[in-house]
C-alpha cells in the first residue's frame, strides 16, 4: 500500500461559495440533457437504420402492389411511389432531427467544458467532474 505525503493530501479547506454551487449544479443539468441527448441519438440512428432497410425493401417490392407503411403507431396502405416519397421525406426530417440533437449535444459539451475548466482550478483534485 503507498501512503501519500502530507503535502499532497486533498485540502478541504476551499469554501464553496453560492457561485460555485451554482456552477456544479449546472454542470450536473448539462450533464443530465447530454446523456438525453445521446440517447435520442443513438434511437435516431436506430430509425435511420431502419428507412434504409425499408428503402431496399422497396426497391424489390412490385410497382403493381399497394404496401404497407408504418405512420406512427398505425400501418397505411400506399402505392409504392407514394410510399417511396414519404420515405424521402421521413429520412430527410430524421436527417435534419439528427443534426439539430447533434449541435445541442455538441453546444452542451462545449459549455461543461468551460464549467469544468472553472471548478477544477477552484477545487482541483477535490471535485470529481468525470464520469
């Protein structure tokens, strides 16, 4: 076992002041809305995986034939080019639902960044920022 010197021992005599209360609790808020923010990513790409299966699905579906369409919790009825135009557009919205949760996400991370610069000068080894 190591036993640290006196010297480097944590000083617990920084006062937290109501500033810095502030600080950490909007680095916890941040942090909260970053972990949403992945997860409706990760669930945006998870629908985007799936548009692209159903486009080469329709590509081998018969022009003749009506298919099935999920809108919402509901399937629909469709001829295949109205379906293959719904599709563009529901890939298009989702593309564009993506980017706006990617620059959310990337604008979070920016400001818990400048939060954790503050408090770790402040508090150093004394506050644990990471997960």
């Amino acid at each position: 076992m190591r036993m640290i010197e006196q010297d480097q021992e944590n000083d617990d005599s920084t006062e937290v002041t109501w500033e810095d209360q502030q600080k950490i609790n909007s680095f916890s808020k941040l942090n909260t809305r970053m972990k949403g923010f992945e997860a409706k990513v990760d669930a945006g790409k998870q629908e985007k995986e799936a548009l692209d299966d159903l486009s080469t699905e329709l590509e081998l579906a018969d022009e003749d034939e009506p298919v099935l369409y999920k809108i919402g919790e509901t399937y629909v009825h469709m001829s295949l080019p109205r379906a293959l135009k719904r599709l563009e557009k529901d890939q298009t919205d989702l593309d564009v639902r993506l980017t706006k949760l990617s620059e959310s996400a990337q604008q979070c991370e920016a400001d818990m960044k400048q939060l954790k610069v503050a408090l770790y000068a402040k508090f150093g080894s004394a506050i644990n920022l990471d997960e």
